[in-house]
C-alpha cells in the first residue's frame, strides 16, 4: 500500500509532530506495507520513516533550499564520519563546489532542549570535518556559530549565512 500524501506543514502535523518555526512546505509522505509513515528526503531521494528528527530535518533542508537558495547538490544528509574509532553520521552537511565540508547541521527532536551537550555532540563532528558554520535545531530554536580557527574562538550568529557568505 503506497498511499502518498501531500500535507503542509502549516496544517496539523502527523501525531506526534508538531508545527514547527520552520517556513511551511508540501511535505509528500506515504504509508509503508508495516503501516509506518515516510516522509519524502529530497536529499536522499528516497522515502525515510518520519520520526521527530527528521521531521525537523526536511523542514529545516526545505528552508535551506528553498528560501536560502542553498543548492542542493552541495547537501548530503546522514554523512558518515569516522571518529575516535567510531561510526557517526552528521545529519546534515553543506559542502563547497570542492565538495569540502563547510556546515554541519545538527538536528533534535522538538522537545529536546538545545544544551552546551547538544552543542558538545556537533563540536566533537566538526573535530573531523573542520568546517565553518556550526547549525542546531530543533525546528523550534534554531542557532549558527561560525568558527574562526585562526582566533581557536567562535561567535553566535543573528541568522543562518546566505550561499554567498558561506561560499565566499
């Protein structure tokens, strides 16, 4: 049974996901054989099980190519890392026309709280990926940190860089 659906993201969200501080879209999901429902991953180009996280995923990719004009074939989400002798996966990562990574994007569910160990987690990714802009969400608090490794600082910012500012 494939039974894709069209919702917006303004209207009510699929029990349990919640309306988010995210612009508002078409979202296309489907129901699976397991009864499971998938949301579309442009990305990906597949159908994923929507869980909370990836609800916020889609709106947050959504709102970096649609209203940022970010292009997506410089995106990848779930970008395996290998980190002290571990498996890790970014969830989502923006990389420059040399495909070197220059944005992680990290996402929590929406009733996770964004803490200094949210903040930790992307920090140790960005230990392997060294890129320029670190991103958290969790589609209802959004926050941008761009590192300046000359300095070893880096400073919050008021909005997520524009392709131009991040491409340079």
């Amino acid at each position: 049974m494939n039974d894709e659906t069209k919702i917006s993201a303004g209207a009510p969200a699929p029990s349990p996901f919640v309306a988010l501080n995210l612009p508002a879209f078409d979202v296309r999901l489907e129901r699976d054989k397991d009864g499971r429902v998938r949301i579309f991953d442009a990305l990906r180009r597949r159908f994923i099980v929507v869980t909370p996280e990836e609800w916020v995923r889609q709106h947050f990719v959504n709102l970096l190519v649609q209203h940022l004009h970010y292009p997506s074939a410089l995106m990848g989400n779930e970008i395996r890392l290998e980190f002290n002798g571990m498996t890790r996966r970014c969830d989502t990562v923006v990389y420059d026309r040399e495909m070197r990574p220059r944005m992680i994007v990290e996402y929590k569910r929406p009733s996770v709280e964004l803490t200094q160990k949210v903040f930790a987690q992307v920090a140790r990714y960005n230990l392997v990926m060294r890129v320029d802009y670190l991103v958290v969400s969790n589609g209802l608090r959004h926050f941008c940190c761009r590192m300046d490794y000359q300095q070893q600082t880096y400073a919050y910012l008021d909005a997520i860089p524009t392709p131009e500012q991040l491409f340079g």
